[in-house]
C-alpha cells in the first residue's frame, strides 16, 4: 500500500496558501485527491531553495504548485508561485478581490472620524470595498435608517447584519461567493464570529469587548484564509484602532474619498494639483459632511511625508559622506 501510494508524488498539484506560520505553509489543495478511503484537502509545506535564493516570498493568498506530494506525511514543497492579481502589505496577503470592512452599530460605539480612516485606508488599495454594519439588533430602525442614508450620502451602501439573530446573513453571503475577500475592522466589532458562522467547524477565538474600555480585545494574531462552503475564502485580521496612512500621498488622497471623485467628475478644479484647501475654483471644497475629515487626514498625510522626505535626505546625505 504505502508503494502504491508513493507511486506519483512527482506529480505536481495546485493550491491557495491558507497560512504562513515560520517557514511552513499551509496550502488548499485545488481538488481534493482520494488516498486510502479518505480525502486528502490540504498539505503542510517548505518553500524550494530556488524561490529563497530569488528572493521570492510566499504569501497568503498566492497561488502555488506544489512538488513531490507525501500523500503520507500530508507534506510537499512549494516550487512555484503563480503572478500575483492583487498584492497587501497590511496585511500580508495576496490575492484578494475584495475588503469587508466591518464595523458596529454598537458596543464599541460607531465614530464617524475613526470610520473614514477606515474607508481611506480601504479606498487605497483601489479594491471593491463591502461595507457591513455588525449588532443591528442592539439599535432601534430609526438609528439604522440614519446610518444607512449616511452612508449613501458618503458613497456606500451599508449591509446591515445582527450575528446575534442572523438578520442580514444572506445578503452579505451573497457576495463573499467565489472570491478571496479580506475581513478588516475594529477589533470586538465581530469579524471572527462572523467566519464561526460561515464556517461552523472552525471555532475561532471571539473576544469580548471591554465594558471599561469600550474596545474589543485582540483576538486574531496572523493572517488566515478560510474556505467558504458555496466557493471562495475569507481572511480574518489582527484587528487595529487606528489603520496607518503612510502608504497614502498626500496628492493620492483625495481619490480615496468617494464625495471627491463624484464632485470631479462632474466639475473639474482650476488647478490639476489642487489640494482642495483655499484654492481658487475648487470643484470640491464645500458643504458636505466629511470635508473637514479629508482636511484633518491631508494635514496628517502631508505632514507624514514631509518627515519621510527629511530622513531619505538625511540618509543620502550619510552615504554620499560614507562613500
């Protein structure tokens, strides 16, 4: 039997790496192959010395071919990493085709100001963004109609789910279908719970919020795909408080604010360069609600780059001395 079983692990297979945890890789096989009266779904992996050698890093998401299978020891080799759709730096994670960006109506309470740091640092990665609404049945329908005109006026149309009741399920279900799809958000707001309920076999570690701190406690610690019973994968996330921006510039700003987009396209800026400030014949600066968060954010992202600039002088300087 175990000769029988050897016989073809020169046979390559294919695969979606799940995790990466030290020098190992947990990847999903494409199809399930049939091994002794059982199934065999996924395989623990090295990386080939070549991809180290040229300096090719294996991330979640990526699509692989693994070589010389054990179907024994549930083991393989990764020796070849297919070109990247899509590539995240935080998190790590390749792929994706979409963000699910989850927050609560409640417990922790919802701040306009921390959402659209959210939103921006979603809109730069010029991915499809899906925006949920978690604890609906925490909140009367007035206050659930309010944040649902809100968001339209903002760009976005909310789906609103209860976890607790199972209200909304379906219509988030429906477009996490056969796609690699990003859970971010606040942590405590539900993104792991979430996966439990999709994917009941997998029972992920649910934090409680703190009723002094009003923020929920860090759950997840690393970057993980889950299959999804009708196709697809949904990737659970450390949750964070407050999402960086340092990969946005401040002249790429403005077009991770859908208000801004819908103002230019309708009307242009004198300027091409126009910050939106106090320039002349501005097309966006006006009356809408989140004006003065991009003006906070600009401030933020302008002065962020002002710093990076000193030190790449300062560090060309050290090495023109240095050389």
């Amino acid at each position: 039997m175990s000769k029988k079983l050897r016989s073809d692990t020169n046979v390559p297979v294919v695969g979606t790496v799940l995790a990466v945890q030290a020098n190992f890789y947990q990847v999903q096989l494409q199809k399930r192959v049939p091994r002794a009266n059982q199934s065999i779904e996924q395989l623990l992996c090295t990386r080939r010395s070549r991809l180290k050698k040229l300096g090719q890093q294996v991330m979640v998401g990526d699509q692989v071919v693994v070589e010389e299978p054990d179907w024994l020891g549930y083991r393989g080799a990764i020796a070849t990493i297919f070109p990247r759709q899509s590539q995240l730096q935080r998190p790590p994670i390749a792929n994706v085709n979409q963000i699910l960006l989850m927050f609560a109506l409640a417990e922790p309470k919802l701040e306009p100001q921390q959402l659209t740091r959210f939103l921006v640092t979603a809109e730069s990665t010029n991915l499809p963004i899906i925006l949920c609404f978690n604890k609906r049945d925490l909140t009367p329908y007035t206050t659930q109609r309010a944040w649902r005109d809100r968001m339209k006026q903002w760009g976005y149309d909310p789906i609103l789910i209860s976890l607790q009741t199972g209200v909304g399920l379906k219509a988030l279900e429906r477009p996490l279908k056969q796609r690699i799809t990003v859970a971010s958000g606040l942590s405590g707001v539900g993104k792991s719970s979430l996966i439990n309920h999709f994917i009941p076999e997998i029972d992920l570690r649910v934090g409680r919020v703190s009723e002094r701190w009003g923020q929920g406690r860090h759950t997840t610690r690393h970057v993980e795909l889950f299959e999804l019973s009708k196709g697809g994968f949904l990737a659970d996330t450390p949750g964070f408080n407050q999402p960086s921006l340092d990969n946005i510039l401040p002249a790429q700003l403005g077009r991770c604010f859908p208000e801004i987009r819908q103002r230019l396209s309708q009307s242009q800026c004198q300027f091409k360069d126009c910050k939106h400030i106090n320039e002349p014949n501005c097309a966006v600066r006006g009356d809408w609600e989140r004006y003065p968060y991009y003006l906070n954010l600009l401030a933020e992202v302008t002065e962020e780059h002002a710093k990076r600039q000193m030190m790449a002088a300062t560090e060309d300087r050290t090495k023109r001395k240095s050389g």
